[in-house]
C-alpha cells in the first residue's frame, strides 16, 4: 500500500472518530432529555375551586412541537395552554421537522410522509403536555411558548379533581399512546432557551 494511500485511510479514520464523538456529545449533552418522575409525599394544591392532588415530581426538557390554546372546554380552567413536546431523537429539529405535528380537542396528532425514526421511537419521546400553571407569572411564560422553543419544565404530574365528582389524571408512563396517555402538570417552573 502506498503511502499516500495509508495516509488517506489514517485520515479517513480519525475524521469518523471526531464525527463520532460530535453526535455522541450532541446526543448526550445538548438534546433533549427524556422526563424524570418520582414519588411524591401526599398533599394537595388548589386552582380555581379544583383540587389538584400531586402524583408525582416531574422535571422534563424537551423541544416545543406545537402549542395549542384553550378558552371554551371545562379544562381551561386549569390548564389553558397544552404543549406537545419532543426530547431525544424528537427533540432533534433533523427529525421533528419530517413529522407534522398538530393539535385539536386535547389531542396531540403526528403525521409522516417517511418516518425518520421508528414510529415507536416517535411515540415514547413525544407526547402532549396539559399545562396548569401554578402562578399568573408561570402562565404569562407559558402563553409565549413558541413552537421550536426548548423548554425545562418543573412541577408534578397531578389529578384534578372538582367538587361535581369529575377528575382529569395525567397518565404517569412514557410509553402509553391513545386516551389517557397525555400528562397532567401542575407547573412550577418554567425556563425557556
């Protein structure tokens, strides 16, 4: 093998090795990271005469897929704005941008001409997030939530409950999809960059 040959292949090699480390950086460092939950110690909080009981600490960053507001249904008196987020591979704008995303009635939807993952990636690292803000300033941020926003999100998963007996519990897995799969947050703190 020639020497400008060999040279070639060294070259070849340590380019793959830095494209490597690059992606393995991004990857761990700057996109994204999935939602972290634990148990919580029983207590209740309360908005606009609904008991709000938390379930669980929650802490996510993700990327803003889409926003919706909400004025009319009966969940607006909590929650008025719902965001639908990606973290991991969805949170990486190379991949969201090939998914449409969209939202209507509470419900977040996904479409892909191609997908650029697999689907059940798409569906465990994204999900629609209902958003009760826990003071007028955390709502005043969360109504400029722009869409492509990166987001950390902290408060608690919850169930809200009204004295009518009617209940709305935020779903506590990552890995469920359909009714009932969508989180519930009581949020607390809200940073966006």
């Amino acid at each position: 093998m020639s020497a400008s040959r060999q040279s070639f292949y060294v070259f070849l090699r340590l380019l793959f090795l830095v494209v490597a480390a690059m992606l393995a950086y991004h990857f761990t460092h700057l996109s994204p990271r999935a939602p972290i939950q634990h148990a919580v110690a029983s207590t209740t909080l309360e908005r606009n005469g609904y008991r709000i009981v938390p379930l669980e600490p929650f802490t996510i960053e993700a990327t803003v897929l889409s926003t919706q507001r909400y004025r009319f249904d009966r969940e607006s008196d909590l929650a008025p704005v719902d965001l639908a987020l990606g973290w991991g591979p969805m949170g990486n704008p190379a991949v969201s941008r090939q998914v449409a995303v969209s939202q209507s009635d509470r419900w977040y939807y996904w479409r892909a001409s191609e997908l650029p993952i697999p689907r059940r990636e798409i569906e465990i690292h994204s999900t629609n997030m209902h958003i009760i803000p826990a003071t007028p300033a955390i709502e005043d941020r969360l109504a400029a939530v722009r869409t492509g926003d990166v987001v950390r999100l902290r408060g608690y998963l919850v169930e809200a409950q009204a004295p009518d007996g009617w209940r709305w519990r935020s779903s506590l897995s990552r890995e469920d999809t359909g009714a009932g799969a969508c989180e519930v947050v009581w949020l607390e703190g809200l940073d966006v960059r």
